[in-house]
C-alpha cells in the first residue's frame, strides 16, 4: 500500500509541477521566436496570445511531457519510498 502511495504521489507531484511551469515555458518560447522580429515585450506578446488563443494557449504542448515527468517522479517516489522503507529497522517510514 505504501508503494502505491508513493507512485500515486509522485505522479501527481510531476503532473502538477508541469502544470504549473508550462505557462512560463510557452511564454519564454513565444518570446524567443518573437525577438528575432523585434516586436514588443513578452507581458505584450503574452496579452496578444491570451486575447486571440484564450488561455488554453499556455498550455500548448503540455500532453507529452506530461505522461513523461507524471511517470519519471513517480518511479523517484516509488525508488525512494522503497529505500528508507529497506533501510528503516521497523521497516516503515517514520513521519
């Protein structure tokens, strides 16, 4: 049961870390495309996306790396849980 919480936990750790940078990422590429153009800052490039797309906009892209970084935190949850649960003399994690 302890492992599964780990997993579990991990997963959504890594899934709402993704979300939650995704807007700046989406933001910072827009803003590198742009600045070869030279047209304006990236808080006006950033209400232009936000008034023409809507806001699902920032989060272009968000679907793969989110099966990725959801499945790599929880196999670092699981790794992790399972090792101080092996090095633990009673063998479960102490809160």
């Amino acid at each position: 049961m302890d492992a599964a919480k780990d997993f579990v936990g991990g997963t959504v750790g890594g899934i709402t870390g993704l979300l939650v940078g995704q807007p700046f990422d989406v933001m910072r590429i827009r803003a590198q495309t742009l600045w070869v153009q030279r047209q304006g800052t990236v808080l006006s490039h950033s209400m232009k996306m936000l008034r023409n797309e809507g806001v699902l906009s920032l989060f272009k892209g968000v679907v793969p790396p989110m099966l990725g970084v959801g499945f790599q935190n929880a196999v670092l949850f699981f790794a992790y849980g399972t090792a101080l649960r092996a090095m633990s003399p009673s063998g479960k994690i102490d809160e």
